[in-house]
C-alpha cells in the first residue's frame, strides 16, 4: 500500500525564515494534501495538489508536485510563531479519499 | 467553512468498560466519514471508513468488534472501543466528508486513556 511519508527531521528555524519539507509516496496517486496539526488538536486542511498539477500557492505557502519522483515539498514563506505545528502530508489510497497519512514535520518556529 | 465536532474531548475510563465518541458535522451533511487513531508523536492511521446507512468498512488489522462504528444519520457517526483496555489509549479523530467533496475536514479528537 502507498503512503505518505515526510522527511523524519524537525525543523528549528527563526521567525521570518522560510520552512521546507519534502514528502514521497510510492503508488500512483489522484491527488496530495497537506495538513497541519496543533499540539494534541485535530487536523486542519492546508492545500491540495492534483496529479496533473505541478505547483500550488495558498497565501504563504507553496506545494509543489513531482509525480515522476513521487514527492511533494511544502514550502511556509516568512515563518511565523504561529506557524508552529505538526505538518503531514497524504495520499489517497485508492481513489476514495481513504487518507494515508505520512510520519510528520515537526516544526517549530522561533519568535 | 465546514465544521466537524467530536464528544467527549477526552476520556479516562477503566479497563473492560466501554467508550462511545461522537462525530457530528455542524453545518454540512457527511455522506462519508472517517476514523483515525494517532499514538504520541506519530501519524495517523486510518481504521475504518463510515457511511451513511450501511456497515462501516474497516482497514486491515483493526478489529471490527472491538471499534463499532454506527453512521446513522448524515451529521453524525458514533465509534464505540469495547471492553476498553490500555493498550486501546490514544487519540482519536473523526474526519467527515460531503458528497462529491475532496476535502476531509477534521474533528478536534478525543483521548482516551484506559487504566
């Protein structure tokens, strides 16, 4: 089965910096979403990129797509405090939005 | 934008009792909707997929004894971990999806801890 899987190491990085994670996956997908998650709080729905779909933008943030490396990178634009959370990323297993979910950024970012 | 609720926020129970945890859908109807489990740290993992008036489906691995799902209405879903034991501690969320959505949106979850 595919799933979403995230570099494995936490970012640190100061406020105003930009943030940059990578996520791969294995099996062809629909499409890739992003979520963030506060500390012990529910997910919420950041951006989603469709297969046919190269680059994305939302506000500060930037999701690219490489189907041909199976990856996707999720770039936060001039950090903020508040940016602070838990950043998965998910594939949709086999085309009817059964998420699977990858291991996690951590990210902090310091005021 | 699309809310989804869960009751309770969080529970501590004793071993061998039984726990129900409600999804509801505030203000869209969910024709689909979703149950993860999370441990500390980790991601979540997918255990069953709940619809509207029929049986849930259940990933591999999870127990469909064990975790009853019922979806009877479209604004709200009901998982019920049986004979709770500690292992079964962890953080639970719903997600909840409309008709022809892409767009899984997300409870606030629930931690249960058995002791």
């Amino acid at each position: 089965s595919q799933q979403g899987e995230e570099d494995p190491q936490a970012l640190s990085i100061q406020e105003g910096e930009n943030a940059t994670m990578n996520c791969s996956y294995k099996t062809s997908i629909n499409n890739l979403q992003w979520y963030r998650q506060n500390s012990g709080r529910g997910l919420v729905h950041l951006i989603l990129i469709r297969s046919n779909e190269r680059e994305k933008h939302s506000g500060r943030l930037r999701v690219t797509l490489d189907t041909s490396k199976k990856s996707s990178s999720l770039l936060i634009t001039a950090s903020r405090a508040a940016d602070t959370a838990s950043y998965f990323c998910a594939t949709d297993l086999y085309g009817n939005n059964r998420l699977a979910f990858g291991k996690g950024n951590q990210v902090v970012v310091i005021p | 934008g699309a809310v989804v609720s869960q009751h309770p926020s969080r529970v501590i129970c004793k071993s061998g009792t039984s726990v129900k945890i409600e999804c509801r859908s505030l203000d869209f109807q969910a024709t689909t909707m979703f149950w993860y489990r999370q441990f500390p740290k980790q991601s979540l993992m997918l255990m069953a997929t709940s619809n509207e008036g029929s049986k849930a489906t259940y990933e591999q691995g999870v127990e469909k004894d064990k975790f009853l799902i019922n979806h009877a209405s479209l604004t709200l879903s009901t998982l019920t971990v049986t004979s709770a034991h500690p292992e079964d501690s962890s953080f639970y969320i719903c997600s909840a999806v409309g008709l022809l959505q892409e767009t899984q949106y997300f409870g606030p979850g629930t931690r249960l801890l058995v002791l």
